[in-house]
C-alpha cells in the first residue's frame, strides 16, 4: 500500500484499490458539492488512520485537525502531545526542502486500536521502518498515539526484511489469538515464565525479521537476543 501525492489529490493505493481524498468527504461536503448526504463515504478507523499520517505528505492541517480529537495524547517523546504540536509537525514538514515519503505495508483494525507498519523518510532524514498504534474515541477520533521507529537496515542472517513476509491476517479476531500473545509477552517478554519459550512456536518452524536474529528457534540464542533471555525489563 503506498501514500503519494497525485495532482494535490492524496492518494492511498495498494494493487486492488486506490482511494484519493476525494472520498473522505464529511457530510457538509458532500452537501455543498451539490451530492446527496447520503452518498457520503463512510472512513474506517484504519482509513483514518492512513489518512493521517498521509498528511506528512500532503501537508493538509485541515484534514489533520478534522481526525485528531482535542486532547489528543502523543507518546512520541519526539514531539509535544496535543493536536495543536501534530498539526505544527505536518506543517513543518510541508515546509522542508526535501519532500517527506510514506509508504505503508501493513494496516490492521482491531477494535479502538489501528497499527501500522510503514516506511518514513521524513524530509530526507533517511528511511525509518515504524510501528504505529492509535486508539480512538467514542466520536471515531484519534485520541491516542505510540510508536517504534527504527532504521531501515540490510537484512537478517536469514535474508529478510523489517518489512517482507505475508500482508494477509489470520485469526487475528479470535480471543484465543489474543491470549497468546497476551501469554507470550509475560511468559517471555517479561521473563515470567523463560522455560515456556519452545511452547509458543511449532518447532523451528519460525520467521524472523528482527535485523540480527536468524530464523527458528535455533535464532534465538542468548548470543544473538539476550534481550529475550536475560535483559528485558517491563
């Protein structure tokens, strides 16, 4: 899926659909532009979501302003929380002389919650590989932000990317997938119970695009992870 800028349309388009901002038109738009109210196309959350960091692109505070709530809470340590600090950032960006690219390859909705994967080269500064969690409010906002940025590196031991593998989702609404995770996080992550390790995984058949581990669990040696084993912290 790829964010660009077409003839100061800002398009999202992947290789099913492509859809420009035309689309995201509010009610009073559409009523102005002499179409029927009831025509108007209704955004997902991950569509908002999209849409916003689209706006890095595009340099379009009114649409930014249109999907932020008020107390719009920022977890970047980067930037200031509010929408007023994301809205100056947008701004900032469309001012650079290098223009900012954003390119998404993952987008799932889980109920409040939209998380992304995309490539940010903001204004030039390089390629950055980011994960982004936003939460939203009864009013269909985005109250909330956290995200993970990283550098955009050569491949693992195993040849893959922070970014290739499978686009599709699977099980990702069943409450069983969620205990899972929820358990692999305690159990592992948080060193509650390390001797489970080997539980969570189907031999060794395991992909890894961590940039420093091989695949399978013979990856994950204290060699390569002791952030795993040994140095985590929660």
């Amino acid at each position: 899926m790829t964010l660009h800028l077409r003839d100061d349309i800002f398009v999202i388009s992947d290789e099913t659909a492509t859809v420009t901002s035309a689309d995201f038109l509010t009610i009073e738009d559409n009523y102005l532009a002499g179409q029927s109210p009831e025509r108007k196309i209704i955004m997902t959350n991950k569509e908002k979501a999209l849409a916003l960091i689209g706006t890095f692109v595009s340099g379009d505070t009114a649409k930014a302003k249109e999907l932020l709530a008020p107390g719009y809470i920022q977890h970047n340590l980067a930037f200031g929380t509010g929408a007023d600090a994301f809205v100056a950032a947008v701004e900032g960006l469309a001012q650079a002389p290098v223009k900012t690219t954003v390119n998404n390859i993952r987008a799932f909705e889980d109920g409040d919650k939209v998380f992304l994967q995309t490539v940010y080269n903001f204004a030039g500064a390089g390629e950055q590989v980011g994960f982004d969690v936003f939460r939203f409010d009864a009013d269909g906002k985005i109250a909330e932000h956290w995200d993970n940025l990283a550098d955009k590196v050569a491949p693992n031991p195993s040849g893959h990317t922070q970014i290739d593998g499978t686009l599709e989702k699977k099980d990702v609404d069943k409450e069983e997938t969620r205990k899972v995770v929820a358990g692999f996080v305690g159990d592992v992550l948080r060193g509650e119970n390390p001797d489970k390790l080997t539980s969570y995984y189907d031999g060794d058949k395991y992909i890894q695009h961590n940039t420093s581990i091989a695949d399978g669990l013979s990856g994950l040696d204290c060699n390569h992870c002791n952030y795993i084993c040994h140095e985590v912290k929660w």
